[in-house]
C-alpha cells in the first residue's frame, strides 16, 4: 500500500475476489436476492483466471462469449497492449457511476408506483418495501458511506468543491430520512397515496445529487488522489463491497432491481424508445 493511498484510505481486509462473468449467484443471509446471470464487476483475479484459462484450451469462440459477456462491468486503469486480450480492473470513479445506475433504476421504479399511486392502478408495497431496502443497503450504507469515507475527506482536504460535498452530505442525510418514511409507510400497508410525495422528492433530489457527483466531484477527486492510490481505492472498494454486502453484493442488487421492474412491467427497455 502506498503512502499516498494511505493518506485517503484507512486500513483493509483482503477477501476473495468476485465470481466470474455469467456463474450463479448463490443466496445467502447478506444477499439481496438470487441471480441467475448478470453482469460482473471484472476483478484481477478474474483477469488472471481468465488469461490462463485462454492460454489453456478455449476455443476462439468461447473466448469472444467471455469479453462480452463481462464488457459491461469492464473498466481500462491500465492500457491495453494489442495482443492483451484480458479484462480490465474496475475503477473507483467506475465503480460509483455503476453503482449509480442501481440508484438510478431504483428512482425509475420509484417513478413507475408514483404513477400507479396517481392514476389509482394498484401498487403492491411489498415492491416497495424491497426498493427502499435496496436504497438502504445498497445505496445508504454502501455507496454513500463510501462517499462519505473516500471520496468527500479528500475533497474537502484540498479546499475543492466545499459546499458541492456539504451539500451532498446534508442530502445523503435528508435521503435517508425520506428511506425511513418511506419504509414505515409502505410496511403499514395503510395511506399509501402519502408515498407519492415522498417518491418525488427522493427522485427530485437524487438525479442531479448523482449527476453532480459523476461530472465534478468524482473527476476532482480522481485529478487529487493520483494514480496509483487511485488504483489501490479500486481494490479498497472492491474489499468493501464483499465486507458489507457478501461475495456478490453489486450482482444480486441488480438482480433484485430487475425483479421489482418486471413485477411493475417497466423491465422491457425498448417500451422507454419514443
Ligand atoms: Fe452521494
Ligand atoms: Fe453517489
């Protein structure tokens, strides 16, 4: 560990690296839910893995299925030599705009029982009580302590963007006043119609909270932290995210995204084409 790593992250435990691309998910106590196949977060073990595997046997075709099946949670932090066909790390800034796109499918399915709620077409609030956990576990108490921990100190430190970061603070903490009311509501199974109110002022705050995040406040701190702690907070991440959500916490909060989308019929992408 550098010593300029150590200067934003404080101390880490090692643990297995993720599955590779397109293997099951188990269930455990700490899962969301089960996944079938889903998108991976590359890891090097994976890389490694991967490029032994390849120098082994595998087809040609084979290998053309592993690069794109594992392209979309593929990040480059190194460049890639012409003959270098592996996988990627997932870089920090990387790993917290994926992660906003869990965020952001959970404001769509938000927005889709809003609507229900409005226009009086029935809303199971089981399905709701599962998106405000998502936002709870996932977003709360991963993502944005995360944030909170990594990416704001360094900002703040270095005098750059200090009341953007106050900012979003005060909103990470008004959001999850809103997860409470929300949760206790929806677990009442009693007004509902006072959820909708609710769901627009998370969706209100959080797309440009995100938004900003993604074009100025993670670009400053990737300028800040330099390269080589920035790869070392990639690995940090990576340890995190299998301490706090189990093994494959990113997959299986997609897959349960994914799972309240269907219940709501908003799963089918092509529908959102104008
Ligand atoms: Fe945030
Ligand atoms: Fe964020």
């Amino acid at each position: 560990m550098s010593e300029l790593f150590r200067e934003v992250v404080l101390g880490s435990e090692p643990r297995p690296p993720r599955l590779s691309t397109h293997q099951s998910v188990a269930t455990d106590p700490s899962s969301l839910v089960e996944a079938k196949e889903i998108p991976m977060k590359a890891t090097k073990h994976q890389t490694d893995a991967r490029r032994s595997f390849l120098q082994s046997s595998v087809s040609a075709a084979g290998l053309v299925l592993v690069g794109c099946a594992s392209s979309s949670k593929a990040a480059t932090n190194t460049p890639a030599k012409d003959d270098d066909k592996s996988e990627a790390e997932v870089t920090p800034g990387e790993d917290l705009m994926q992660e906003h796109g869990v965020l952001e499918r959970i404001l769509l399915i938000y927005d889709s029982a809003a609507t229900r709620l409005e226009k009086n077409e029935g809303l199971e609030l089981a399905l709701v009580t599962s998106a405000a956990g998502l936002i709870r576990h996932f977003v709360e108490d991963y993502h944005e302590k995360n944030e909170e921990q990594f990416i704001f100190p360094r900002l703040e430190s270095a005098q750059r963007e200090v009341e953007l970061v106050a900012t979003l603070r005060r909103q990470h903490q008004r959001g999850r006043d809103v997860t409470d009311e929300i949760t206790r509501i929806a677990s009442s199974g009693t007004n509902a119609p006072a959820l909708v109110p609710l769901f627009r002022a998370f969706e209100r705050m959080y797309r440009p909270h995100a938004a900003r995040e993604d074009t100025v406040v993670f670009p400053t701190f990737r300028e800040l932290i330099g390269r080589d702690a920035y790869r070392e907070l990639g690995e940090k991440f990576e340890d995190d995210e299998h301490a706090r959500l189990g093994e494959h916490g990113f997959e299986n909060a997609v897959a349960e995204v994914a799972r309240i989308e269907t219940a709501l019929g908003i799963d089918d992408l092509a529908k959102f084409t104008p």
